[in-house]
C-alpha cells in the first residue's frame, strides 16, 4: 500500500521526520508490516509512505492494511492525499 501525505505544520525537515517516524514504527510494531518513507524525502511538507505485508489469505492482508491505514488516517499532523493498493499474487 502506499500513502501519500500533506504535512501542513511541518516547517522543517526534521518536523516532518518525527511524522513520519511515529507512524512508521507504530506500523511495524503493532501490525508487523515492512514500512518505509517512499518519496519526497527533501520535501518537508509532503511524504509517500509504502507498507507491505504477506499473510495466508488476501483478506487477512486487506484487514492488515485497513487497521494500518486507519492508523495513518488517525495522525492529526498529517492530511492523507491517496492511497492505494498493489498487490502481488503468486498463485500460478
């Protein structure tokens, strides 16, 4: 999944590190996804988030990636853009 954010208090890079920083590894600890800034990096008021997550049904991953992205709805500092789900399906 990946999440792109507008950060309009941040004025500085390191305001918006410590955004992104909180919900990165809120992510990873409460829902074990791999979590990762994506794009924008010198930007301090916008940010891609990318989460992945393997799980033995494509409904467990969607109920993974919803409650991650309720998470990343939930941050007052940062006003969600988009998001969207790619999927990678290796069933033959």
């Amino acid at each position: 999944m990946e999440v792109e954010l507008h950060l309009p208090e941040c004025s500085s890079l390191k305001e918006k590190r410590s955004v992104i920083r909180h919900l990165l590894e809120t992510a990873r600890r409460r829902f074990a996804v791999s979590a990762s800034e994506v794009d924008h990096h010198d930007l301090h008021q916008r940010a891609a988030l990318g989460f992945a997550v393997v799980a033995p049904t494509a409904g467990r991953v969607d109920e993974i990636l919803d409650t991650v992205e309720r998470l990343v709805w939930s941050e007052p500092r940062a006003t969600v853009l988009s998001c969207a789900r790619h999927w990678l399906d290796l069933d033959p």
